[in-house]
C-alpha cells in the first residue's frame, strides 16, 4: 500500500505536535528545576542553622553537666557541715 500525500502530512503535524508537546513539557521542567534549586538552597540554609544551634546545646550541654558537678561538691559538703553542726549542737546540749 503505497504511502499518500494525505498520510505524509497527517505524520508531519503529528510529528510537529508532539515536538510542541516536547517544548512545553521542557519549559515546565526548567521550572520546576528552578524551583528545586530554591528549595535546595533554603533548605541548606535551614541545616546550617541547625548545625549552629545543635553546637550551642552541646555547648550549654557542657556547661550544665560542669554545674552538675559543682552542684554534687556543694551537696557533700553541705552533708559536711550538717554533720559537724549536729556534732557542735550534742556538745552544746551536753553542757550544764
């Protein structure tokens, strides 16, 4: 069966539709790239805020675990001076 005019041009336009379809389809994934680029960069800018915050905690961290410490010291010699001021008190009473 031999090939018409008629089928050749019916191929061109279809051809011709599906490069528009093509053009329209790469014009919407520029977009859509542009906008990835965007969100990557934003969301780079919110992990890099995290990272800062995350080493101020570790920072605040350390000092809390220091002041723990301290706190530990402070409470044995309180417990210290508790007992030597029960001592003082029995000494106190024992006199006449």
């Amino acid at each position: 069966m031999p090939v018409t005019q008629l089928q050749v041009d019916s191929l061109k336009e279809d051809v011709r539709a599906l490069g528009d379809s093509v053009s329209e389809i790469l014009v919407r994934v520029a977009a859509h790239d542009e906008r990835f680029t965007k969100i990557d960069r934003r969301l780079e800018h919110i992990d890099d805020r995290i990272e800062h915050i995350d080493g101020r905690i570790e920072h605040i961290d350390g000092r809390i675990e220091h002041i723990d410490g301290r706190i530990g010291q402070i409470d044995g010699r309180l417990e210290h001076i508790d007992s030597a001021l029960g001592q003082i008190l029995t000494l106190v009473r024992q006199q006449p």
